[in-house]
C-alpha cells in the first residue's frame, strides 16, 4: 500500500531535521553575528530563518497567508539555545499538524507567491515540502558559515573533512 501525502512527507521531515539541528548545535556561539558579504544574513539571521520556515509551514496548512498585509517575522533571539529550542517546537507543531491531515486536506489549495508579484493557489502539502526544500538549502549555506567560523562541520549526507566515514 501506498504512503499517504503525510506519510511520505513525514518520512523525510523526521529524517532531515536531526542533520539539522547537529549544525545548528556546530556552530560557535561567538561568531552568531559573521556576515560573510554585506547581502549575506548573519549566522544567527540565517539560523533562526529554520524556525521561521516551520512558522511558515504551520500557517500554510492551516489559516494561509494573508499577501495584503505582510508582517515580518520576528527578529531572531539572542542565543543560538534559544533558536534550536524555537526550531524544534516548530517542528514538532509541524509534525502534529501533518500527522492529522488526510491526503484531501494536504491537497487542498492555499495562497502563496508563485512568481515575482504574483499570487497563486498551491497545495498545502506542496508548500510544506517547498519549506522544507528551502530548510536543506539553507543548511548547505549555513554549512558554509561553518567553515568560516572555523567551526567542524558534521556530516549531512556523507562524510566531510572535519567527520571523515572512514
């Protein structure tokens, strides 16, 4: 028998946030504020940008997103603590949430930016897996930050430098 939209998004949601949350507890809780080019976020921007993609996964699948009036998030806390704490109770509301949906509601369409200025109807269950999608994105830039904070970066999906597999 064939996964549902939850159980297939479950799967991975479950599996990547642990690789997740191994580089946020890396990284140097004196660097949270390296800027590695005037564009870039800081280290602690651009962590507490995964606590916020969970926020935005919860508000996806349940009330929407309101485009007529934008609110910005939340400035990030003080203490990369407070960040995984924050990452991790999203999670697990995400987590919850999903559980409980039936593969209709998962489908049901929801407004969000489809391209630059334009709104469009998406699937619930397709923006909890583009959020997710951005959040293994990020960690690859964040990765990044890492190194340059001359932080050990701990193995994602394979071995690196700092955590060679043989």
């Amino acid at each position: 028998m064939a996964p549902t939209a939850a159980q297939a998004f479950l799967y991975t949601f479950e599996k990547e946030h642990p690789i997740t949350v191994r580089l946020l507890n890396a990284y140097p809780a004196d660097k949270l504020e390296l800027r590695p080019h005037p564009k870039c976020k800081t280290a602690r921007e651009l962590a507490w940008m995964f606590a916020m993609e969970q926020s935005a996964t919860e508000t996806a699948i349940t009330k929407g997103f309101d485009f007529t009036k934008p609110t910005p998030p939340p400035p990030p806390p003080a203490t990369m603590a407070e960040i995984i704490a924050a990452f991790d109770q999203g999670h697990r509301r995400v987590a919850e949430l999903i559980s409980g949906m039936s593969d209709a509601q998962l489908m049901e369409k929801t407004k969000f930016m489809v391209a630059p200025k334009t709104v469009g109807d998406v699937p619930k269950i397709t923006l909890a897996w583009l959020f997710l999608c951005d959040q293994i994105h990020h960690r690859g830039q964040f990765s990044i930050y890492l190194r340059l904070a001359d932080a050990k970066v701990p193995s994602i999906y394979g071995p690196t430098a700092d955590e060679p597999w043989f």
